[in-house]
C-alpha cells in the first residue's frame, strides 16, 4: 500500500511547489499590472510605427510629429529622450524589485525600499530589461533585510532606531546593488539570450506552436502563473522592447481555445454543462478569467486534446501573420488582447483567436458527439479544478450555481428566498421540500421568506439567479445556490448530492419511509393516517370567514391577454374582483415582475405583488387563468397565470399544493383538458396539506 500511495504523494507535492511558485511570482507582477498596461498603451500611441503616426500618415498628415517624437524616442534630435525606454528599462524592474522585497519582509517599506535599491544594481548590470533580476534580487533583499533586522531587534538603545534603520537599510541595500551589478545583472542577461535564441530556433523551425503541447495542459492544473509571469512575460517584454511586440505575450494568454470549447459544450454538450457553458463564455472571453473552462476540461479529460490542437493553431497563425502584442494581455480578455495589439499585428492577433476558437470548437463538438454518455459530473470537476489551484475559486459559481462563505459542514436548515416571500420562494421551498425530505433528510428544515427578512443563521440559501446578490448580503455565511426554474430546476437535485455528501446518510430505515407513499404502512413503523380532508377551495383567509381562497368566479378557463403584462393585469383583476386586493396591488404585481421574472417552470406563473404592497391586501386569495394559445414569458411559454395575494401564512400550504399538482404531469394534464371551474378545484383540491 505504501508504494503506491508514495510515488502519488510526490507528484501532487511536486505539483503544489510549483504551483506556490507560481503564485509567488504573479504575486509580484499582478499588482503592478497597471504599470505594464500604461507602458503598452504609451509604446503604442507614441513610438514611430504607433497609432498616432499610423493614423496621421493615413489621413495625408505632412507635419512634423515633434512633441509625439519626443515621447516615443525616435526622429531628429530625440535620440536619448521620452519616457518608453526609461519606463521599461527602469521603472517596471523597479516595482516589481519593490514588490518582491515588501512582500518576503511581512509587507513592511523596508524590504520593499531595500528591494528596489538591489533591483538597480542588476538593471545598470545588464542591457535587457531586467525583469528576471528583478524578480530574484527583491525577494532577496527583502528576506535578507528581515533576518538582518531581527539579530540587533529590542537591542538598540532607545532614540538610536531610526539612525540604526536607516543606516543598516543603506548600507546593506549598497551591498546588494553591488553584487546586483556584478552578479545578477550578467548572469539574467546571459540567461535571456540564452532563452531568446531557443525561441527563436523554434519559431525558424516552425515549432514554436509546439510549445502548446505544455502551456495547455498547465493552464488547467493552474501552473499558467509560473511559466506566464516567470518565463514568458519576463522574455516576451525583453522582445517586445527591441522588436516592438512579441509573439510570447499570446502562448498562454489567447482566448481562442477556451471559447471554442465553451461554444461546443454550449451547442453540442449536454445537462448542467450545455446550460451554464454560455455564461462561461462570457466571462471567459470578455471577463478574461480563463479557469473558468478549467472544469469542463476536467470533467472529460480527453477534450485536453481539442484546447492544445486549439492553442497550436492560434501560435501557428501569430507565425505566419508575424504578429504579436505590445505589452502582456492581463486578464486574457479579447478587449485586453486587442488593447495591446500594435496595428501592424491586430489583424494577425485577431485571426489567431478565431482559428484557435474555431480549431478547438471543431474537435472538442467532435469529440462530444461521439460521446453517448453524459457531459460528467461539473460539480466534481470543479471541486477537482478547485483542488488543483490550492483555493476556491472565484468564479466556480458560475458553474455549479453555488456560491459559499461557508466552511463544509452538516446542512440543517435551507432557506427559499425571494421578494416578498409569499410567492415564488414558498413554490420552490415545496418541492425542494419534498425532494430533501424524499431523500430521508427529515431532520433539514426548508423554509421560506422574503429577503428583507433574512438572518445570518442559515446553512443554505437559494434564491433566483437575479436575487443572489441581495441575499448574500443578508446571509454571508451560508451557501448559495442559483436557480432560474423553481419547478423542476437541476439545482435542487445538486442539492439533495450536497446534503449526502455533508450530512450523515439516513439508515436503510429511514430512507424506505420516506420512500414511502403518504398513509403507506412501512414495516416497524405504524401507518399514518390521511390528512384532513379538504382542499384549496375550502383554505380560508386569516380572517376565518368561511371565504374560498380560490372562488369559482376567480378561476378563468380561456385567457383573453396576448402578452405577459396584459396576463398580470388579467389575474390581477380577478382578485380585484373578489374583493381581496385594492386596485393599486395590480400595479405592485408589475412592478414584481420588472425585478425578478415569477415564471415557475412547468409553464407555470405565478405573479404577485412586492413586499411593500401587502398593505394592499384584504385577504388570502388566489386567481387562475388558463391561456390555450400560450404566453411568453421572457421567453418561456407559460400556459396557467395564477394570481396570488397573501395576508398571512395560510397560502403557503396552498402554494405547497400547487407545487405538487405542477410536478405531476398527470394532474397538469387535468387542468389542460378542465372544462370548468369546478373541474379546476377538483384538481387542486385532490390535495391535501401536508
């Protein structure tokens, strides 16, 4: 056992080092990103093939370009001025020195100033931009700095600090600017030409595509950060200062791959992964955040094989087109690619994403419609791309439509929230319900409420997709889960796989009794009886009056609106009628729908008014009208509009009814075919509460 388990060990730790390495890295050039994107928009307004002079040339300009000349560094009399050469040469080695150094001495100026003052030393050492030297002699100097300070810390007498902090702050930061000089400088500088002349033996030679073969497979075990920002962007911005753009800055950053694969998924995936695929495109593409298809890849292994064929044809077109950027693409968006994109290359880099978009979606669509099986299990993928990046990630969400500030742990109580809380939440808190409790869950409680009147004391929250936001404000702390059907959303069965995978399984006992039907005797059990008898009909208001809920005259069997709107207004207008809103509660019924869409699922709507219009409400009612024709409902066609005001708590269980009927195509079935209003309560009726 302990020989296969060891070799396992290694590898993953191997992995993780570098990972952390990785990390390390980009931790020292992420934060001054800004830095490199000014020095790239700089370069590409003001140097000689820029676009200010592209455009002048192209509009029959025949002045002089002095004062551009003197920013770019180029033309008469300019040699030694502007501020592209002193920002590259000096300025960007210099931060990320600074970076470095603060960031190995517990994030104190110190290490920071030290850092810079060694980072001098190896960019005066060298004639390339110094960004490898940077990177070694910051971190050194700040950790050196550190360990300096802690042989003589509480031993200096008191008013000497700052002399002693200054002094040995020089001193040892000359040192180091020295050995920079001297070792650093000459050292990075023999190791970039080194580097530079392999890419260029492999672009001669037409291999350079090749390199896809690594940088794709990496990409998806997150150790992009350590051959991004510790080979390619140090190499590429070298090249890109002496040959104005570099092919360098596109081998990992291009968009293309992960776009095609996320439109074959889109078109020909299938389940969770075809449906939240275009949404992941738009974070992919535009928000530039590439894991986000880390999953998907994860989830079928052999689709690695669609992304390097993918990535292979976006380097092999920036060959042959010679294109490249300015400046590194940060975050790898296609409005970040083209930004940094010099004229001469933007058709290049343009083509190379479509090709590597088109490759990849050409293969990956292949591969999925050979497959017969399903698109694997998304979630597991991302838990999966979450443990290969050492993290959460911040964009898992999308995929799994859960989103958590909470640590793993036993799930007791799920809250449906929506608005108002007397509508679309008690709806899908019913037959989420009823899926948990059917799973032998019985001891999670599943409530709703409106938003406004959430606490941060649950362990999971779902809300419609529109509405997370505000309820992660209000519930911090639990998890979060989208969804945008709340009949038969996928989500609530990832919810019950959530509750087995972090509560205690129920006993072979429990689970065959909550199997079993209503009523129905389960062995060392006694039966349970029926419910009452008693339908919706008879549900009366909290007023106890004897008034049906849902009055035969409520209830309308041939819709006469055409549109979404004029179907509120309709199913408004009976509870109106029945003398159980004010007119004003139809307006609040619109005004609803224009925050958060009340379609169910199931063709099913159920509009009703905001929390604010409660005070508009007489008693609990309830409206139905069915449309034979259909309605669409923000693209969903809805055939049964069913009003709902409710004063106090008792249309709950008239909703939890509803949710069964819905989800039962036998009974949905009934009020299709329904001939009249008494037909209708004997369908909703049929149930009983719970």
């Amino acid at each position: 056992m302990a020989t296969t388990t060891q070799p396992e060990a290694r590898s993953g730790g191997m992995r993780l080092h570098v990972q952390r390495f990785g990390t390390f890295l980009s931790n020292m050039v992420l934060p001054n990103i800004g830095a490199f994107i000014a020095w790239g928009l700089i370069t590409a307004l003001f140097i000689e093939t820029g676009w200010i002079t592209l455009i002048g040339d192209a509009l029959g300009y025949e002045g002089g370009y002095g004062f551009v000349e003197d920013l770019g560094a180029w033309g008469s009399g300019a040699e030694g001025t502007g501020i592209v050469g002193p920002m590259i040469t000096y300025l960007l080695p210099l931060l990320i020195g600074y970076t470095g150094g603060r960031m190995m001495y517990d994030d104190n100026l110190r290490g920071g100033v030290v850092g810079a003052i060694a980072t001098i030393g190896a960019i005066t050492g060298s004639t390339v931009p110094m960004f490898l030297g940077a990177m070694v002699m910051g971190p050194l100097a700040g950790w050196s700095m550190k360990k300096l300070d802690a042989l003589w810390a509480h031993k200096i007498r008191p008013g000497f600090e700052m002399l002693i902090n200054n002094f040995s702050a020089g001193i040892w930061g000359g040192f180091l600017a020295v050995v920079g000089f001297v070792v650093a400088g000459p050292f990075v500088q023999a190791f970039s030409d080194l580097a530079s002349n392999l890419v260029d033996v492999l672009v001669e030679n037409g291999l350079l595509p090749l390199t896809s073969i690594f940088i794709e497979p990496a990409k998806i075990l997150f150790l992009n950060n350590a051959i991004n920002q510790g080979i390619l962007t140090p190499l590429g911005t070298t090249e890109a200062a002496q040959a104005g753009q570099s092919i360098l800055f596109l081998l990992e950053a291009n968009p293309g791959p992960g776009l095609g694969l996320l439109l074959a998924f889109a078109l020909f995936g299938r389940g969770v992964a075809k449906a939240s695929a275009p949404g992941a495109i738009l974070i992919q593409f535009v928000g530039g955040i590439h894991e986000i298809y880390f999953p998907y890849v994860l989830a079928k292994p052999k689709l690695i094989v669609a992304v390097i064929l993918g990535g292979m044809a976006g380097v092999a077109t920036n060959v042959l087109f010679g294109s490249g950027l300015r400046s590194p693409a940060s975050p790898g968006s296609i409005i970040a690619v083209w930004a940094a994109s010099p004229p001469s290359s933007l058709l290049g880099v343009t083509a190379s994403v479509v090709i590597a978009a088109g490759v990849t979606f050409v293969v990956a669509a292949f591969l999925l419609k050979l497959d017969k099986d399903d698109d694997g299990d998304l979630t597991a993928a991302t838990a999966a791309m979450e443990a290969n990046k050492g993290k959460k990630s911040s964009v898992s969400s999308a995929l799994s439509g859960a989103r958590t500030g909470r640590s793993e742990g036993p799930i007791r109580s799920i809250v449906f929230a929506c608005d108002a809380g007397m509508g679309s939440s008690a709806m899908g808190a019913s037959v989420l319900r009823k899926k948990v409790h059917g799973a032998g869950f019985d001891d999670v409680t599943v409530v709703n409420k409106a938003i406004s009147n959430l606490t941060d004391d649950y362990d999971l929250v779902v809300t419609h997709e529109d509405l997370t936001d505000r309820a992660e404000k209000k519930t911090g702390s639990a998890v979060h889960v989208s969804v945008s059907d709340f009949m038969s959303s996928p989500r609530y069965d990832e919810i019950v796989e959530m509750l087995k995978r972090t509560n205690a399984a129920p006993s072979a006992e429990e689970a065959t009794a909550a199997a079993a039907p209503d009523g129905a005797a389960v062995p060392g059990r006694e039966a349970t009886a029926p419910a009452a008898a008693g339908g919706l009909s008879r549900l009366t208001d909290d007023g106890d009056d004897g008034t049906d809920v849902l009055a035969a005259e409520s209830i309308v069997l041939g819709g006469s609106a055409t549109t979404r709107d004029e179907a509120i207004t309709e199913a408004g207008q009976l509870l109106v009628a029945a003398d159980a809103v004010d007119a004003s509660y139809v307006q609040a019924m619109h005004e609803r729908e224009t925050s958060v869409s009340t379609y169910m699922g199931n063709r099913l709507a159920l509009p009703h008014g905001t929390n604010e219009a409660k005070p508009a409400i007489r008693r609990t009612a309830i409206s139905f009208v069915r449309y034979a024709d259909g309605i669409d409902w923000n693209g969903k066609e809805v055939s049964f509009v069913i009003g709902i005001a409710g004063a106090g708590d008792d249309h709950l269980k008239l909703l939890g009814r509803i949710a069964e009927v819905f989800v039962d195509p036998a009974q949905v079935a009934r009020l299709e075919t329904a001939q009249s209003p008494a037909d209708v309560l004997a369908v909703l009726g049929s149930l009983q509460p719970a």
